[in-house]
C-alpha cells in the first residue's frame, strides 16, 4: 500500500493539496479529506480506460494547483478550511481484480480509523465495493447508508463469469452486509439494463432507486428529498458513490457505457453540494471518468467540480455548525461584500493600451 504517487505518469494531487503516506499516519494525523486514486478498469464490461480516470480528475482544471478554491456559492474553501490530502495512488492491477480491491479496502480503511473522510477517484464503479466496505468495516455493517447516482443500477450477479465487476459492486455491498439494501437508495437510473430478473432481486432487498421518469416527473428535489429520509433513517453515516454516467453523454461523454437521456451537469452538482450539506457523509468516490473517451476534458471536468462541490459544502456545513449560521442559496453573490470603500476611493483604470491596466 505504499504511496508512491500517481501510478501513472506525474506525481500530482488533487489541485496541488499536500501529500500524506498511508503508511505514515502522523502525515494525515489531523486530515479531515485524504484523497485517494483508484487507477482501475479491471472491472469494465465495455470501453475501458478508467485507470487513467484519477490522474485526469486531479489535474483537470484552468487555475493553479495551489491547494486553494475558495467557492463562489458556498462562501466556503474546500481546500484550505478542511484538512485535505492526497495519498496518491492506491497500487491497483486491473488484471487482478481480486487483489486490486482488497488494497483499496485496506487504504480505505485506515483512511476512516484516522477519522477523515476518503475520497476515491476512480477507476471504474468495481471499486464502490471497497470504498464502502472500507468505511462499514470501521462504523459498522448496515450502519452506512448509500446514495447512489447512476445510469445503471449496478445491482449483476455474475457478469462474464466472475462475481467481481463494474455491473455488480452494489449486490455485493448488499449481500456482505456492509451496506442494508433498505438504505440503499439509487438515482438516475434508465435505458435498458439490467434485466427483470435484477429488478426483482433489487426489490427483495427493499432498495429505493429513481428512475429517470419519475425524476422528471416529480422532480429531483423531490426525489432527493424522499432518499435522504430513507437514507438518515436510523443510521450513522451516508457514503456517495458518482457514476459519471448518470450525467447525460453530452455533459460526461467520457465514460465507458453512456446512456442518453440523464442528468445535467448543474442538476448533479447541486444534488451533491445538497447531499453534502445535508447529510453526514463518511465517505465517497467519483467513478467511471474514462479520459481516451473524453472530448474536450468535459467529463474530467465535471468530476473534479465535484469533487470540489463535496468538500465545499462539507466546509460550508461544518463552518455553518461552529457559527450557528445558515447557507442562504437565495443570497445574492456580492452581499456579503460590506467592507468600506478605501480612503481615497476606488481607483480607477483607464485602458490605455490594450492588454495593459484592464479591468477585471
Ligand atoms: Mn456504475
């Protein structure tokens, strides 16, 4: 399990926040967020490409990696008012499935008994198995919730012969115990997967999963509302896994097995800050980034933005509780902005040549 950062290419973290070395726990002593890679695509049924998926979700953003953003909604900076780091790479061959997910679990693990939060970049939707499993094995089986953004349900048996797979990591969790399939609650879902049989199963164990009609039907404030009372029903924490794809292949093209007709990227984000506001979250993963699909960095975009909706809103929620404050969505941006006018007043620049004294 020993860090030695990315296991692909340059050593980066996530938007340049420090490293810390798992094997090290005085390095992440006091972490609130460790990050964590999951170069993995072992488990795709498809396109594969998702090994490449945590290097580009760190990296994929037009500021400088300084380890700083604070938000413009939130008010808040998920990477300087929580504790952030980044372990680098957990050490995952896709060719081993079965080796790859029982380290990550381990990682994971000890990421929870530090009391951070981890958070995985993967590597493909294999990897919610150990990601979960890893935050039950400390808080406790069926004392996590899970919320689950998906096209796909995620819920296989045996997919090409192995019990181990992208298609099955939810039944998994289920049938471990890690995770109760009554707190299991799944969002985005459509298309034509999986089959009947799969839903009968999902429906023994009492899941609650929206699909794309009833989202748009009732709306998915609605929707999100009804989960979270599932999901904070008694239990002791709520684990978020992100499957890229349950944003429309035209807002995360880069992804190895698009489904049409599913969320915007504004409606992910906003579902994730609220999730993450609202909710005691202990852990999450953002899966499925597939770079050599990509156009244009849409999808590593969008998953690095939420990434960074998560840890702003967690730094939103948790200044909110020492200030005995409340975020106000309906605060316009500038009202917060009192500070008096300088002495002198505002000096003001004149374009004189151009690209020189602008405005910004
Ligand atoms: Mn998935």
């Amino acid at each position: 399990m020993t860090r030695y950062g990315a296991q692909f290419g340059p050593n980066l973290t996530f938007l340049g926040v420090p490293e810390c070395d798992l094997d090290d726990e005085a390095s992440y002593a006091n972490a609130d967020v460790v990050i964590l890679g999951a170069p993995f695509d072992g488990g795709t049924s498809y396109r594969a490409g998702t090994r490449f998926g945590p290097r580009a979700i760190r990296m994929t953003d037009y500021l400088p990696h300084d380890g700083s953003r604070p938000s413009l909604a939130l008010r808040a900076d998920g990477l300087q008012d929580l504790k952030v780091y980044d372990a680098g790479d957990v050490e995952m061959y896709s060719g081993e499935i079965e080796v790859a997910l029982p380290t990550l679990e381990a990682a994971v693990e000890k990421v929870v008994q530090s009391g951070a939060i981890p958070v995985s970049l993967g590597g493909d939707h294999s990897i919610a198995y150990p990601d979960a499993k890893g935050c039950a094995n400390v808080i406790g089986a069926g004392r996590v919730s899970m919320i689950h953004f998906d096209a796909h349900a995620d819920t296989g048996d045996i997919e090409f012969g192995s019990l181990w797979g992208h298609g099955q990591p939810m039944r998994r969790l289920i049938e471990s115990g890690a995770v109760r399939g009554d707190r299991f609650l799944q969002i985005g879902l459509r298309g034509y997967w999986p089959p009947p049989e799969t839903l009968d199963w999902m429906s023994w164990q009492n899941m609650r999963s929206f699909e794309m009609t009833e989202i748009v039907q009732r709306g998915l404030r609605e929707c999100l509302t009804e989960a979270f009372t599932i999901a904070t029903d008694d239990c002791d924490g709520v684990f978020l896994s992100v499957d890229i794809d349950v944003c429309d292949p035209g807002h995360a093209p880069g992804t190895g097995t698009p489904e049409p007709g599913g969320l915007s990227a504004r409606e992910l984000l906003d579902a994730v800050r609220r999730i993450c506001l609202e909710l005691p979250v202990v852990g999450l993963d953002v899966v499925e980034v597939s770079p050599p699909y990509d156009h244009a960095d849409i999808t590593a975009a969008l998953a690095n933005r939420v990434v960074l909706e998560a840890l702003s809103a967690i730094a939103r929620k948790r200044q909110d509780l020492r200030e005995g404050t409340q975020w106000d969505p309906l605060r316009p941006l500038l009202s917060e902005r009192a500070a008096p006018i300088p002495e002198g007043g505002i000096q003001q620049h004149h374009h004189t040549h151009l690209g020189h004294d602008q405005e910004r």
